[in-house]
C-alpha cells in the first residue's frame, strides 16, 4: 500500500471512531486536538528558528494552558447535556438550544490558529498574508461579544 493511501484510511478511520463516539462532538474535538497539536508544533519550530532556548519550566506551563482548553471543551460539552436534563427536571423549554460545547470549540481553534500564525510569522516573517491573522481576531472578537460586530447586532 502506498503510504498516501495508509495516512487517509488511517484519518478517516480516527474520524469515524470518533464520530461514533461522540457523535456531534467528533468533528470539533478532532479540529480542537488538530489545532492544539499544530499550536505545540509551531511554537517548537518558532523557538528553534529563532533561537531561543527551549525550557521545560515554559514546556510544563504550556501543557497545562491546553489541558484547560480540553477541559474548557469539555465543560462545554457537558453543559450542552446538562442543561435540557435540568430544565425538563422543572418543566421548563427554551426555544432555542445553545451549542455551547460546539461554541466554545470553535473559539479554541480560532484562538489556537491565532497561535499559530504568529509561531509562523516568527520564524518565517514572509511566509503567511498579515490579513489572515486580522481575520481570525476579528471572528475571536465576534464571538467574544456573543455574535455582535462592533457593539451591534448582526
């Protein structure tokens, strides 16, 4: 088997397993590991291109800032579960359902890709567009402010 083949049968059998087993969840919990995996490698190679020193103290930090966004995810997750269990407890609908888990998600990837462009424009100044960054802070800052661009609603 080539090894082309190998790494996308290897990709989509992950994906399925993951969609399997947390349904909904799968796509965004594979974009946020995705994300926070290419945010350690790029911070890896910003530090190597520019020469700076790696440390295990900054390492150790580092690791712990992306266990809270898993477990940032996760919150989000159980509180998409949570809060229809307790509303119907007290008989109680809302006409609306809150993706908060899939929300909180995509907060965390924009803010990882954030990451990552700046690891990339510090190692190899030339090598992305500035806007793409501008765009991304402009969608963290959206969602930031519940959906309202520039105090107003959409």
């Amino acid at each position: 088997m080539e090894r082309h083949y190998i790494g996308k049968l290897a990709t989509s059998v992950i994906s399925g397993l993951i969609a399997s087993f947390w349904g909904i969840y799968g796509p965004v919990i594979l974009c946020v590991l995705i994300a926070i995996c290419m945010d350690v490698i790029s911070g890896l190679v910003s530090a190597m291109a520019s020469g700076e020193k790696l440390s295990s103290k900054v390492g150790w930090v580092g690791f712990w800032k992306k266990m809270a966004l898993i477990l940032a995810l996760a919150f989000g997750i159980f509180m998409d579960s949570f809060i229809p269990i307790l509303l119907g407890t007290i008989s109680l609908e809302l006409p609306f359902t809150m993706p908060i888990g899939t929300i909180v998600g995509c907060y965390i990837v924009i803010n990882e890709a954030i990451s990552i462009i700046e690891n990339i424009n510090k190692a190899a100044p030339t090598a992305l567009p500035k806007w793409i960054k501008k765009l991304l802070e402009g969608a963290s800052k959206t969602i930031d402010d519940g959906g309202k661009e520039g105090g107003r609603d959409n």
